[in-house]
C-alpha cells in the first residue's frame, strides 16, 4: 500500500491471537509506515490525545495514563481526530467497529485477513496543512490542561498556539475561543522523511499546522515555529518554499559535551593517561 500512518483498534482477542495485545504496534517494523503507538506509553506527548482518539474506535479500549480520561465509542468523532493525526489506514478487530467504518462512507476496505479488517480512510493525506480558522493563542504554561480540554470541545477546529507573542485572540479557557474563518491559502509538493518535512506554499505569514509532534528540536528554514494544540505545532512561512528539519538546540550540545567528558574521566581513572596532581595539607 501507499505510504500511510495506522491506526489499530485496541483489543482483548489480539492476546488471543498474537499472544499480546500490544503485537500491532509492530506494523512499522514489518510494513514501514509509522504507527500511532510508540514502544514507551508515555515517551511522546502527544500519547494522551492517541489514546483518545483509539477509544473512540475501539470495542474495548485501554486507556494507560492514569491522569488521563478518555472516551467512549464514536466513529464520526474518531474519523475527526483521525484527519487530525493524518491516519490513512485502520485495522479493525470487533464487530462493532467494522460495521461502524461499512456503514460510515468515509472508509474504504482493503482487505480481510481473518478476523483483522483493513481500511483505508477516503481522504487526501497531508501532514502539513492550512489552518480552517484564525487561531487563538494562550500561555505555553497552561498547554497540558488547555490541550487536554480542547480534545474534547466543539471549538477542536480552532487551533490554539502556545506564543502570546503572536497577535491573535488570547484565551485562557477552551470557553472563550471563537470560530473565526480564515483566508484560504494553499500547501503543494509535500514531502516527508524521517526528520524533514519540506513543501511549497502561497501561505506566506499565516500559520500553517504541522501534525507531528512538538519538540524544541523542529527548526525551520523559511519560517518559524510555534507549538500548538493538542501537542503538535505550527509553522508561519516567511517564503515559498520550507524546510522543517529535526535539528540540534543548546541543551542537546551540553549533553553531548557533557557525555563526553564523563566517558573521558571514567576511561582516565581506569587507565590513568592524566595524572591530576593532589596537593594535600600539611605536605
């Protein structure tokens, strides 16, 4: 298949069949396309809205982060979430689910390997793409209960940045944000790897939305970057065409420097190549 972001459903029988339910979090490694789980639950912040947007399409959902609430089943929100998270193919497992995504027309299915459907969702990927509203911006403090919030309100069209340096609407509750309809603009010739993202746009100074996941280490050339809800990021073109890279920051270098001379001080006390000389009182 096309290269496409999975989604799986969460489900019992998989212990049943694999001999854990975790075994579809292998398909990255078997098909080379990114998966929504990574191995460490809580290693990505963007775990919490995954896990989110798993039960609403899962029969039986797990919902691992104890400081987190989930939902309940609901395909026509989970379809919402999933053009959020770029998903192109599902695998579903229960009953309740296939019948939901057969009788949905958002979905088309590919392919049924014993009690596992594939399908793919009928809409056009794209991981970097223009805003529908004017976002609103609020303190980066607060990210984690406004995210948290904004996953589960009606106003989750409306893409908050967390930079109040930026000149938008300011909130501080998810209450206060207003559907505001944008100037549209458009974003061609994508392509994504690993650590780059590079497309062409007429966007210029407008925030565009990144759906990956926010780190200090995202540097663009041609733009700049902003974290934005739930916990991806945005980027304002200053030109045609961008390059997002994953790059180095400060504290990256201080590591490794300070990596370094641990390695250096540990290896010179075994094998003593730099006598530091101890001057001791009374001598």
């Amino acid at each position: 298949l096309p290269y496409g972001k999975v989604l799986h459903e969460y489900s019992g029988k998989h212990d049943a069949m694999f001999g854990t339910p975790r075994a579809l979090e292998l398909i990255p490694y078997f098909t080379n396309k990114p998966g929504m789980e990574g191995l460490l639950i809580e290693s990505s912040a963007s775990s919490p809205y995954y896990f989110y947007l798993q039960s609403e399409v899962s029969e039986t959902p797990t919902c691992p982060i104890s400081t987190f609430r989930c939902t309940s089943f609901d395909v026509n929100g989970g379809l919402k979430r999933m053009e959020l998270f770029n998903v192109k193919y599902v695998v579903a497992t229960s009953e309740r689910l296939k019948s939901a995504l057969n009788g949905s027309g958002n979905f088309i299915l590919l392919k049924k390997i014993n009690e596992l459907w594939v399908y793919e969702v009928d809409r056009e990927n794209a991981y970097v793409e223009p805003l529908e509203y004017v976002p609103v911006v609020a303190d980066i403090r607060n990210w984690k209960q406004l995210s948290s919030d904004w996953i589960r309100s009606s106003h989750a069209d409306v893409t908050i940045i967390y930079d109040t340096t930026l000149l938008y609407r300011r909130i501080s509750s998810v209450s206060e944000i207003v559907e505001v309809p944008s100037e549209p603009c458009t974003v061609r010739n994508e392509r994504v790897s690993n650590h780059e993202i590079t497309f062409s746009t007429d966007c210029i100074g407008k925030p565009l939305l990144v759906k990956a996941t926010y780190m200090p280490n995202w540097q663009a050339d041609g733009g700049r970057v902003y974290m934005a809800s739930p916990s991806f990021f945005v980027v304002v073109p200053e030109r045609a065409d961008v390059r997002l890279y994953y790059g180095t920051t400060p504290v990256d270098i201080l590591g490794v420097i300070a990596s370094l001379g641990i390695i250096f001080f540990l290896l010179n006390a075994r094998f003593n190549w730099v006598k530091i000389p101890v001057k001791m009182k009374g001598v």
